[in-house]
C-alpha cells in the first residue's frame, strides 16, 4: 500500500537534521529545534540572525513559564 500525503510528510520531516544554532541541547541554552537548512539561512543574513534571535527570546519565555512549546514564529507558513 501506498503511503499517504501525511506519511510521506512525516518521513521527509524525520530526515531532516534538526539542530539549535549553537550545536548544543536546547535545555542547556533555551535555542530553539530547527532543520540545519533552515538555521543556516537564517544565520546568513542580519535579518535573519534577528528572527532566530526573536525565536529563543520567546522560548526561553515560554520555557521560563513552564510551557513545553513556544509559538516562536519560526515555522509559520510552512506547509505541514
């Protein structure tokens, strides 16, 4: 049987390799999970070394809160 829309969405999502910015676990410098694709971009330019610096602002504040997940933006507009 084939594999639906979402299954080849989940495979392709757990290929990627997802990372923080500084290479270290997210629990030790409050950055957030993103693909390596995606943090290289951002750290290439000024406006997106800006985004991901919003984007660990609001999970170290969603973290400090004891929430597990913060809407930090990063992801918006993707298709999932």
């Amino acid at each position: 049987m084939a594999k639906t829309k979402q299954q080849k969405s989940l495979t392709r999502w757990t290929k990627q390799k997802w990372r923080t910015a500084s290479g270290k676990k997210s629990s030790e410098t409050g950055e957030v999970y993103a693909p390596s694709k995606t943090i290289s971009k951002l750290k290439s330019t000024k406006s997106g070394k800006k985004k991901l610096a919003a984007a660990n602002a609001k999970k170290r504040k969603a973290t400090k809160a004891g929430k597990q997940h913060a809407n930090h933006g990063l992801h918006k507009g993707k298709k999932r």
